[in-house]
C-alpha cells in the first residue's frame, strides 16, 4: 500500500467536467459585486475567523478580482467596520493587495507604513493605522480570483503589535488552499444540480 489516492478520471465525465468548468467561469464572470460576499459563506467565514485569530490579527479582508480586472473589491472583512470597507475598490497596481495579485506570491510585513508599495487609502477611510500586514493570493474554480490579507493595528497605548511570521504566512496560504477547495466545490455541486440543500 503507498498511501496515496490515486483517482483516475471517468472518460465518461472528461466531457462533463470541461463543461462544468466553463459554466463556473461564466458564472462568476457575471457575477455582480454586491453578490461577492455570497461566495464567502458562514463556513467560509468560520475557516477565515479561526485564521485571523491563529496568526493574531486584528481583522481579515478577502478580496476579488472585478470583471474588468482593474480593482480589487473587498468582498468580506471581519473587522467591526466592515461595513464600511465591503465593496471598497482598490485599483490594480496601488497598494500591497495589488502587488500580490500581480506576482501571485505571500507577503509579510511588520513595518508597513515604511514600505513604498504601501497604500494607506483603507487606513486614512477608516481612522486607523496599519502596522503589520499578511497578504497570500486567493484562488478558486481553478483561477486567480483574488487575495486573502489580514492586518494588526496600532495599539492604542502606543505599544506595537506583535507582528506576523512566515508560520503566520504559511497558515494564511493554507486557509486559502481550503477556502478554494469549500467554494469550488460548493460552486461545482450547483452546476452539476448536486446542491440539494
């Protein structure tokens, strides 16, 4: 026994498969913005919670790609003002979001404010101060669809925060890797007509 799975695929399904994939791009290359939060349900939420406390962050956003692939749109935030910041547009190539985005690669920064790239648009909005910031790319339905960050704040006493590491990074990538796998499921199960929930 090796101890791996080891799937083969059904010819018969092959056919089905391409075409379900192609029914989840269309799906979500139509979606409207103010549907994105959808994506990220309760499960979702109480994945992304338990990471935002493991690695010690203040709050999480999750940001999505806009159809025209010039914004990315803050779809869920688990911060106390996150009303004020779902549906915040930050354009494609200012700010730290971004540059995740484009390179497809983890960030981790304990002194944000001295980095260039920083943007400090969704600070100035909400009244607050970025110390330290995760970013990781966030896909699903076998794409790119965005980026997963988390921050800590300053501390109102003045002390700062105790910063993120790449334990921090790699658990931010691994919940990412699960919310893929609960979301392109659950879009897969409802276009192969599976979600009888």
């Amino acid at each position: 026994m090796t101890g791996r799975l080891n799937f083969l695929a059904d010819p018969g399904l092959a056919e089905a498969g391409a075409r379900a994939e192609a029914c989840l791009n269309q799906w979500l290359a139509g979606l409207d913005e103010a549907d994105y939060g959808e994506l990220i349900d309760p499960l979702a939420r109480k994945v992304l919670h338990g990471a935002f406390q493991w690695v010690g962050a203040d709050e999480g956003t999750v940001w999505l790609i806009d159809g025209g692939e010039e914004n990315l749109v803050a779809a869920y935030n688990s911060g106390p003002r996150a009303d004020e910041l779902t549906g915040h547009r930050q354009p494609i190539g200012r700010g730290i979001v971004s540059l995740v985005f484009a390179n497809e690669r983890s960030y981790c920064e304990n002194e944000i404010a001295a980095r260039e790239a920083h943007d400090d648009t969704v600070d100035r909005k909400l009244g607050t101060r970025t110390e330290a910031m995760l970013a990781t790319p966030f896909y699903f339905a076998n794409a790119l669809r965005g980026v997963i960050s988390c921050v800590q704040l300053s501390r109102e006493d003045g002390s700062a925060p105790p910063g993120f590491d790449t334990r921090h990074a790699e658990e931010l990538a691994a919940t990412g890797a699960v919310l893929d796998r609960m979301i392109t499921g659950r879009l897969l199960a409802a276009a192969l007509g599976l979600d009888h929930a």
